[in-house]
C-alpha cells in the first residue's frame, strides 16, 4: 500500500471514480432530503422518518438475494443495473406528491442500494487479491468522504436558495450522478458468476458464526449517527459549546478520514491484525465517551477543547473498526457466495442507520455521562467477543492467533504473496 490517496491507474482507479460519482450525488441528496420531503413534498417529519424506516428494513432485507445474484449472474453487470436502478429510483423523488408513493420510492432507493453495495464488493473480490481488499477499502472510504464532503457543500447551496427549484437541481444531480456511475462500473473487466453450492434456503443464515461476527459488528455500528444525529443534540441540550461546533467537528472527522483511513488500514493483513484492530478501537471509542461527557457542565472553552478531543478519538476509533471489519467480512466468506455474505454483512449498516438515533438520543440525552459511559463499556465488550467469535467462524483448520497470523504474513511477504499497492473497492 502506498501512502497516496488516488489508486494506481487501472480497474482500481475506475472503481474509485465510480464511488466519487455517486457520492457528492449522495452528499448533495442527505443534506437536504428531510428539507425537501417536508417543506416541498408537504410530508409531516414522523411520516417521513416511518417511511425511511420501512425502506431501510426492506433494503436489508433484499441485500442478501441481490448479492446472491451477483454471485451467480456476475457482479459487474448486476452493479450497473442496480446503479442504473439507484439513479431510477432517486428521480421517481422528483415527482412524489403523497405519503405512499414516497414509501415505494424509498424502498426502492433502499434496495438498489443495499443490492449495489452487495454487488460492489463482490466485483471487488474478483478483481483484487485478498491481500489488497482491506488497502483498497481504504482509498475507497477516503473517496467516499471526499465525495460526500463535495456533495455537502452543493447541498448547502440549494438549502440557502431554499427554492423548489434548487431542490429539485439536487435531486437530479443524485439521479445523474448514479447514471455515471454505471457508465464507469461498465468499464471495468468482466468477472464471471460461479455456481454457488447448494446451501439451504437460508443461505448465509445457516453459518451461525457469520452471523455472531455480524451481529457484533452491528454493535460497533451503533455509533454511525453519533456525529450526525448525537452530538449535535449533545452540544446543543448538555454543553455551553457553541452550535458552529456541530459543523467543525464534521469537518473534522470527514477530514481526518481522506488523510488517515488508507494508513490506518495499512498493518491490517489477516484475522488475527483486523480482530487486533477491532479491539483496540473499542478501547480508543470508550475514552472518546469518556472525554466527551466531561463536556456537560463546563465553560464554553472547557467544553470546546473536550469535545474537539473527544471527536479526534472517535474518528481514529472509527477508522480502527472499519478496517479490521473489512478484513473479517471478506476472510470469513466463501470464495463462491462473497455477494451474498456482503449483503448480510451490510445490513449492520442498516440496522445501525434504524436503531442507532433510539440508541443514542435515550443513552446520550436522558442519561447523560453514565450513558456515554455504557456506550463506550458496550463497544469494548463487542470488540473483545469479536476474538472468539471470529476463531470459531475461521474454523479448527485455520490458525488465528497472534503469533501464527505475524508469522504467516511475513512469510507471504517475502514470497511476494501480500501486495501492498491497493487495488478497488465499493
């Protein structure tokens, strides 16, 4: 892995520009679709936060078959489609005029983008060597934040105009911006479907280890609306800190993010380093809660310093996590069914994205430190049973410990067999 943050030229550099494309869509569209379904559509908040419930638990719910399909029909092609069906579904908002019509819409937004993420990583591990995924996952999330930030900034512009017009220009800037991105995926080289073993009607569900790996990794998720959703109410309810803090502190972890994710992700080679990280992570999240309830009842200055240190923890705890999480959900996976252990490996995400506002608004703002405390108390204990759980979903044959896993590396170095320039990812 180099220290650059643009991939070498090739497949890796299409797959990067195809996450840059869809993501300042995606900025433009997250910073002003409450505004839009609410001020514009006439939406009441309660029925648009229902409606994008629903949607999110379909979409979690259909990952799973999408990226079983692009197991067998091909990642490449099902990527286009379900980007092409993204963009379909991201310009059906524009003429949403009632409450049903905005829950179809939205489940179908929400399922073509569960299935492309699916899709994606299963395009990703027929292109790359397992050695440089999590490198490659990496550039991409850096992308990813750069792209978002870009889309941030257009967004804004329209909530200032704050005309039905400057909506709308967002709306379809995202719907374009998914268009392109399927024009890039169909550059890529064609990576075959494999005929998936038989495995139950179930799938990945019958591999309970997976399953526990996802599930605690769900637990580490929780923390994904922190920065949007917790801290925001935290500073504004709890803190004498200024409300401008919201914005820099989001600037902040969105920067630190596009400087430090691909160096963070640098030592992360095999079970034994990404379960390491993971570990460790939750041991940096729970001093980051720490620091951040010692901001309640201070001076404004006090709190200020608090929460910026704080916010620098989690950002690092953050990049920690999702690393080593990349590694295990792709090491864990069978060579054959990586689209569909994508998909269930992504409703984390989803479930996160549902339950973390719940979560975090009743530890955060009704409990207070103790909140913030057990917060941190449940990601350490989360990342330590991620050890066990992931030996057990390695199997008997397959050697996880510290010492077998260092070894094992630097002997594949030497060998040439970890190549450390990063490849792509989705």
């Amino acid at each position: 892995m180099t220290n650059s943050l643009v991939p070498p030229a090739g497949p890796q550099r299409t797959l990067a520009l195809a996450q840059l494309t869809n993501s300042v869509g995606d900025g433009a569209y997250y910073v002003t679709s409450a505004l839009y379904f609410t001020h514009v559509v006439g939406l009441a908040p309660a029925r648009v936060g229902l409606g994008l419930t629903l949607a999110w638990a379909v979409g979690s719910l259909v990952g799973v078959p999408l990226g079983r399909l692009a197991d067998r029909r091909g990642p490449r092609g099902t990527a286009v489609l379900l980007a092409l069906a993204t963009g379909l579904a991201v310009a059906s908002f524009l003429v949403v005029r009632g409450f049903v019509p905005f829950v179809i819409a939205a489940c179908a937004y929400a399922s073509a983008q569960s299935g492309l993420a699916a899709a994606r990583q299963a395009l990703l591990a027929g292109l790359v060597s397992a050695g440089e995924r999590t490198g490659l996952l990496a550039h991409l999330q850096s992308t990813l934040n750069a792209g978002l930030a870009v889309g941030a900034g257009l967004g804004g512009l329209a909530l200032r105009a704050g005309t039905r017009s400057a909506y709308l220009g967002v709306f379809a800037l995202d719907a374009l911006s998914f268009l392109l991105c399927a024009g890039l995926l169909l550059r890529l080289p064609s990576v075959r479907g494999v005929q998936v073993r038989k495995a139950g009607g179930l799938g990945v569900l019958r591999d309970r280890p997976y399953v526990v790996v996802t599930l605690l990794n769900t637990v580490l998720l929780l923390r994904m609306p922190l920065l949007s959703l917790g801290l925001p109410l935290w500073i504004a309810e709890r803190t004498d800190a200024p409300t401008w803090l919201v914005s820099a502190l989001f600037v902040l972890n969105t920067g630190a993010v596009m400087a430090f994710q691909v160096r963070t992700a640098r030592g992360i080679t095999g079970l034994a380093s990404a379960t390491r990280a993971v570990r460790r992570s939750g041991w940096i999240m729970l001093a980051a809660c720490a620091v951040f309830a010692l901001s309640a009842g201070a001076s404004p200055w006090v709190a200020v310093g608090a929460l910026v240190v704080g916010a620098v923890l989690q950002v690092a705890a953050e990049m920690g996590q999702s690393a080593g999480s990349w590694q295990l959900s792709f090491d864990l996976a069978p060579a054959d069914r990586v689209g569909e252990y994508q998909g269930f490996f992504g409703t984390g995400v989803t479930v996160a994205r549902t339950m973390g506002p719940l979560v975090l608004t009743s530890l955060l703002l009704e409990w207070g430190t103790p909140g913030w405390l057990l917060l941190g108390g449940a990601t350490v204990v989360a990342s330590y049973a991620m050890g066990p759980a992931v030996r057990r979903a390695a199997g008997a044959g397959r050697e996880t410990d510290e010492e077998t896993d260092e070894e094992s590396d630097a002997e594949s170095d030497a060998a040439g067999g970890v190549n450390r320039q990063p490849a792509l990812a989705g």
